[in-house]
C-alpha cells in the first residue's frame, strides 16, 4: 500500500510540473509573438519607401495603399500562427501554410479596395511565378521563423545559421518575419496587378500617378518580370552556393536588404535546369580561375628563374670580362 501511495504521488508531482510547464510555454508563445509583431506594426507607422537597389511591386501604390497593405499582411501572418500555436507544427505543411496566408491576405485587400470578396483559388496563386518561387523558399519563410517565436532554441534554427548566428536573438527574428511580410506583400500584390491592372478603378485607387497608364504599368510588369527571373535563376542560386540569402528589413527608413548566412544544402540539392547551370557556371568558372591563376604562377617562376638563373650569370660574364680586361692593360 505504501508503495501504491508513493507511487501515485510521484505521478502527481509529475502531471503537476507537466501541466505548469505546458500553460507557462503556452502563456509564453504568444506573448512572445505579441511583443514581435507589436514591434513590426509600429515600423509601419514610419516611412514604407523602397530604400533598396531591387525593384519592389510594392512600388507600383500610393503611400497609404502601401501601408494598408503592410497592415493587412502583418495581421493576417499573426493570426495563422495564432491558429497554429495550438496545434503540432511540424506535422504541417510549410508551403500550403504560405498559400492560406496569401489567399486570406488577398481576399482582405480586394475587398477593402474592390468592395466584395473576390474566389481566389489556389490555380490563381499558383499561376504567378512569383508565388511559385516563394514557395521553395517556405523553410526561411514559414518553417524557421514560426518555430523560433514557439521555441526559443529550435534545432532547425541552428541547423541553418550556426555557427555564424549561435543563439536566437531578438532582432533577427524580427528581421525572418520582416521579410515574410515582404514576399507576401509582393505575392499579393502581383496577382492584383496580373489580374486587375486592366480596371481603370483599381489604378486610380492604388497606384501611384505615374503608374496610371497602361503603357507605364506593362512597362513596370516587364522589368518586374526580368528581375524576378534573374533573382530565381541567378541570385538566388548564386546565393546558396556561397551559404547566403538577401532579407527584406523594415525599418524607419524604409525597406531595405540584408544579406545573412543561411546554409540551405537541401534546397541547393534540389535546383534544376536554368538555377543548376548557374551552379555549374560558377563552378566552372572556379576551376578556370584557379587553372590561370596556376599558369601566371608557373609563368612567374619560370620568368624569375630566367631571370636570376640565366640572365643573370651571362651579365656575371661579361662584367667579370670586362674586369679581367681592364686588368690586362699596362
């Protein structure tokens, strides 16, 4: 009997530190992911222009449009990870995570702008090749920064950015979920702009004034369109190769990029054709700089030798003649 009770109160003690332990990490997440994105809707109080040297869709709207947008985005990721926060995340789906929070985000704007909720099913976001591109980025995107604000030392986070980032801080969690407004702001923006540039409304609303015209919007949509492709294709691989990746920032000053380490293998093992032949390009190009810088060596060698060797001991004859002679004179 004695060990019956003994027994029975050690489980109790056990279940009662469980469930502590379980409503203090509770208590604790969100308050944690309150205080980030309390920080991040206060930056979009402050000047919201594109300070980098990328062209943003988000140039294409007015001030407030901008901002609205911003707005929009930020609450919408806050309240998916809300949603989330009671469930087992690793069990979920990162990039059917990004398209739910695209397609609530875009139905939230066109209906503050447009008046109704428009369908927007997932063969529309998928048809954006923006879209597509975000979506093989959903570990640095959804996977790593939902699990840093749940867990304050996930194995995923170290996996990616130790040792150059050893301990999770504050500020670059603030600056994973800066740039996942960012893309998602852009993704949403774009299907707008494929879809709905053509209503004259829609322009007159959100666009600034030099975008009212067709001519300067297709203009726009073509260089948007060439620089998306060149970051897929050669940025963006270029920056796996070298253990890197380029970051959106909020900051007072507006947006801006930040490069930080990030080893991403898997994605890396997974590129193909076009992002592959930059791989290999630069590969390439290794070898024959290093094949060169071999040849001049070599070459630097052989000159110094002929040089000393050579050169040298025959200006060593004639000065040692030239000697001998003068000493022959009377």
């Amino acid at each position: 009997l004695l060990l019956k009770l003994k027994a029975a109160s050690i489980f109790f003690l056990f279940l009662e530190k469980y469930l502590v332990t379980a409503i203090t990490n509770k208590r604790a997440i969100p308050n944690r992911a309150k205080n980030l994105f309390a920080l991040l809707y206060f930056r979009l109080n402050f000047d919201l222009s594109n300070t980098s040297d990328q062209i943003l869709e988000l140039d294409l709207l007015r001030d407030n449009a901008k901002k609205e947008l911003l707005y929009i985005v930020t609450y919408t990721i806050e309240q998916k990870f809300l949603e989330l926060s009671s469930t087992n995340f690793q069990s979920q789906n990162s990039e059917l995570i990004l398209i739910d929070i695209l397609t609530r985000a875009t139905k939230a704007f066109l209906l503050k702008y447009y008046g109704f909720a428009l369908d927007i099913n997932s063969s529309l976001i998928l048809s954006s090749f923006y879209t597509r591109s975000i979506l093989e980025d959903s570990l640095l995107l959804i996977d790593i920064p939902f699990n840093t604000i749940r867990n304050e030392n996930p194995k995923i986070f170290y996996t990616t950015f130790s040792p150059i980032y050893s301990s999770v801080s504050f500020n670059f969690i603030e600056a994973l979920l800066d740039n996942l407004v960012i893309k998602i702001s852009t993704a949403v923006l774009q299907i707008v702009n494929n879809e709905l540039s053509s209503i004259y409304d829609i322009r007159q609303t959100l666009y600034r004034a030099e975008f009212l015209s067709v001519r300067n919007i297709e203009q726009f949509k073509n260089n948007l369109a060439w620089t998306t492709r060149f970051n897929n294709y050669v940025l963006g691989p270029r920056n796996l190769y070298n253990s890197q990746c380029e970051i959106f920032v909020v900051r007072t000053a507006g947006i801006q990029t930040k490069t930080i380490y990030a080893n991403n293998l898997l994605s890396l093992n997974n590129l193909e054709k076009l992002p592959l032949a930059t791989i290999n390009s630069l590969e390439l190009k290794d070898f024959i700089v290093s094949r060169v810088d071999e040849i001049f060596y070599f070459l630097g060698n052989s000159v110094r030798y002929t040089l000393t060797a050579v050169v040298g001991r025959v200006i060593g004859l004639i000065w040692r003649g030239i000697i001998d002679g003068l000493k022959k004179k009377p």
